[in-house]
C-alpha cells in the first residue's frame, strides 16, 4: 500500500510540473476535497466523509474487539466474584433465618409444653366431674331428695352459658382429647396473659370440684346415719311391742355373696357401700312394719270415748272387759286399714254389727266393728292405708262409732301401745302425747 501510495505521489508531482498553474491549482482542489487511492491501474476515490466513518469503525470495532477479549479474559473472575457475594449474603440470611427459627421453636415448645399441661388438667378435671356426676347419680339412687336434699353442683362447674359469663368453656367429653378451652386457645392469638387466665379458670373449677366432692361426702355420710337410725328406731318400737316378726320376705332367693367394703383409698365407694348396707337394714325392717298395725285407722282429730280394759258396760251397767278402742266420729267417715294384710271377715258378727276382720300375718291381726258399710270382701288383699269401710252405729252400739280391736295370737291386745308407737315413727301426734302423759303420771 505504501508503494503504491509513494508512487501515486510521484506521478502526481510530475503531472503537476508538467501542467500549467490552473491545472496546478485544480488538481490542489481535488486533492483537499478527497482521498484517491489507486492500486493495480485502478484509482479509487473517497470523500472526507465517507473516510471518516470508515476511520471511525475501524477505531470501534478495534475498541469492541479489545473490550470483548478482555471480558472473556475477566469475565470468570468477576462471575465468581459475584457469585461469592450472593453466596455470602445467602449463607447469613440462611443463619439469621435460621436463628428465627429456633427462636420460635423454642416459644412454640413453651406454648406447646404448657398448652399439654393445661390439656392434662382439663382431662383430668373432665374425668373428675364424670366421677362427681356418677356420685350425685349413686346419691340419688340411694336416698329420696325429700330425706337427704338435693345435691346441686355450684355454677362455676357448668355454667349455662359460659360465653355470657365471660368464662372459658369447658367442653364435653365427646369432643375429644385436644378440645380447646377457648376458640383462641393454641391459635395465632395466643397470648401468655390468656394462658394464664385459662389457668386461673381451671384452678376455680378444680376448687369448686373439691366443694362438691366435699358435699357428695357429708350427704353420704347422713344417708348412712339415717338409715342407721331409722334401723334402731324400728328395732326399738318392736321391741317395745314385744313383737317377733318372721323377716324372711316371700318369693325371693339366690346365691349367698358377702358384701366386700371397697378399700380406704376409694372413700366414696367405701361410705356408698356403707350406707348400702345401712338401707338393706332399714329396708328389711321398713318391710315388716308394713304388716305390724301402727296407724290409726281413722283420719283427723281422734276422740277416745271407751279405752281398752274393764269398764261399766253401757246396757247393763256393770263391769265388763273391753278388748279395743272405741272412736268416736261422723256416720259414714272412712275407716282404714291399720296394716298390711288379708280380710279373713266381712259382714255381720254379732255385738260387732257389721265388721271387718285382717289378718296381718305373724300372729297379727285387727277387727273394725260397727260399721254402717263394708268396701272389701273376704280374701281381699289390702295395703296400709286403705279404706275399708265406713263409721257407723250397727250392731250393740250406743251411737256413731269406731270399735277397733288388736289381737295376737287370738288374744286381744291394747290397740294404744301399738298406735302410740306408729306415732312415735310417723312423726307424733296425739297418742304419743297420752303415752308421754302416761309416763309423767306413773
């Protein structure tokens, strides 16, 4: 190229010498206006634009190429820089998530360790109220509300609505293991000051679990003294009468199995065992009271005009002996049977009128005289309590009245001893006052 330009440049000279002073100048023109470029014979002009932009690609694409290997030279190096940083920043966001999450691992076992506590109290306080309700259930089973009164369990133990009170629920049984005091209880709104409030809650009702346990045992243990004193005082009264009734029942039977007391550790069962015992007692003696003639055989205020004993006969007016009482009272008011028992007699005897004979078993029997009606017949089963027939005046009678006989074995017996002592179990009235009154004077 320089050969060829050197040689341009001589011919160029030449012709210039050679040329006049216009062509002289004409040819300076064209030189300062372009760039001729001749190679093999052949010239080859370019203006100065058009050169510089040729000028001006070569600089860029030399820059491109030596901008372009010194990346591929670096770019390794710079990829791995890169590449470090990102894995540095990584590395501490992965410790610092890391550390966040043992942070709430170590809550949450804290949350978890003391929700499970809190769930362990809560079963343990569902299975302690079951038991309570199974108590209240033996209670009521064994004694009537009227003896022993009810037993109601405070309202902290099961409030009708505890989401009006403000308390926390305690759920039943069917929920399940796991059921939540409270619909936050455990969830992403536990808070440690509602966990200990939940606490307070379950420490309140375990309190008012202890009161009822404590009043279940004291109502037991006055069944039991009842039983036991109704026992004794029925023991008492048929001593007094010299009765000895026969306490095998009828229709009954089975195989002998000893009555083993629960141990000391289940104190309720062992009392409810206790007092078992002590009502199968008074029961059994309750039975035999039944057949043994204590209640007054006329309702209302009882006026005694003839007692049991000697007396001035009323139609003959000498001594005769008196085998009953004679009550008197209204035609036609309701007389009842004094006993349980059989009517062995109904209709017309004699002296008696009309009358009414009961065969209580053991021994036992009473005779209903005078009446101006009878409701039974003979073979009639009767109950305590039963009207038998209507006050009159038939038969050796002087006017409107009862004549009431007890008899043992036959033999007539004084009614009052037994009536007196049916008043002393039933709750008093006016024979036991003739009895006290009785006693004062001898």
């Amino acid at each position: 190229m320089s050969h060829w330009l050197a040689s341009q440049w001589q011919r160029t000279g030449r012709t210039l010498h050679d040329r006049p002073d216009a062509d002289r100048r004409k040819a300076g023109a064209s030189k300062a206006s372009g760039y001729t470029f001749e190679h093999a014979g052949r010239q080859i002009r370019f203006g100065p634009v058009v050169f510089w932009i040729a000028v001006g690609t070569v600089v860029i694409l030399a820059g491109w190429t030596v901008t372009t290997a010194t990346y591929f030279a670096f770019s390794n190096d710079v990829i791995k820089g890169i590449l470090a940083r990102q894995a540095e920043q990584q590395y501490a966001y992965e410790d610092r998530i890391a550390e966040l999450r043992a942070q709430i691992d170590r809550t949450t076992s804290h949350q978890l360790l003391d929700q499970q506590q809190l769930e362990q109290k809560l079963d343990q306080l569902l299975r302690r109220a079951a038991t309570l309700e199974a108590h209240t259930m033996a209670l009521s089973g064994i004694a009537d509300a009227t003896t022993t009164g009810s037993l109601r369990a405070p309202g902290p133990i099961g409030p009708t609505r505890p989401e009006a009170q403000g308390s926390p629920r305690l759920p039943a049984q069917s929920r399940g293991h796991g059921a939540w005091l409270d619909p936050a209880f455990g969830g992403p709104n536990w808070k440690p000051q509602k966990q200990a409030d939940i606490g307070k809650e379950l420490d309140r009702i375990e309190a008012s679990l202890d009161l009822v346990e404590r009043r279940q045992t004291a109502a037991l243990d006055s069944v039991e003294r009842q039983y036991e004193d109704k026992a004794r005082r029925v023991r008492s009264v048929l001593s007094e009468l010299g009765l000895k009734l026969d306490s095998t029942p009828r229709a009954t039977g089975g195989p002998f199995i000893p009555v083993a007391l629960p141990p000391q550790s289940q104190s309720f069962e062992r009392t409810l065992t206790r007092a078992s015992i002590a009502r199968a007692y008074a029961d059994d003696v309750s039975a035999r009271l039944a057949a043994v003639p204590l209640r007054q055989p006329v309702s209302g205020e009882i006026e005694i005009t003839s007692p049991f004993g000697v007396r001035v006969d009323p139609f003959l007016h000498v001594a005769a002996m008196h085998t009953g009482l004679d009550f008197r009272g209204p035609s036609g008011e309701p007389v009842h049977a004094t006993a349980a028992g059989t009517v062995t007699s109904a209709g017309w005897s004699g002296g008696y009128g009309q009358m009414v004979e009961i065969d209580h078993g053991n021994g036992l029997s009473t005779r209903y005289g005078h009446l101006s009606e009878i409701d039974v017949a003979i073979g009639q089963k009767v109950r305590a309590g039963q009207v038998i027939g209507r006050l009159g005046s038939t038969g050796r009678s002087t006017g409107p009245h009862l004549h009431y006989e007890t008899r043992i074995e036959g033999e007539a017996v004084n009614p009052e001893k037994f009536l007196a002592a049916g008043a002393k179990l039933f709750g008093g009235g006016q024979f036991a006052q003739r009895v006290s009154r009785r006693e004062i004077q001898d």
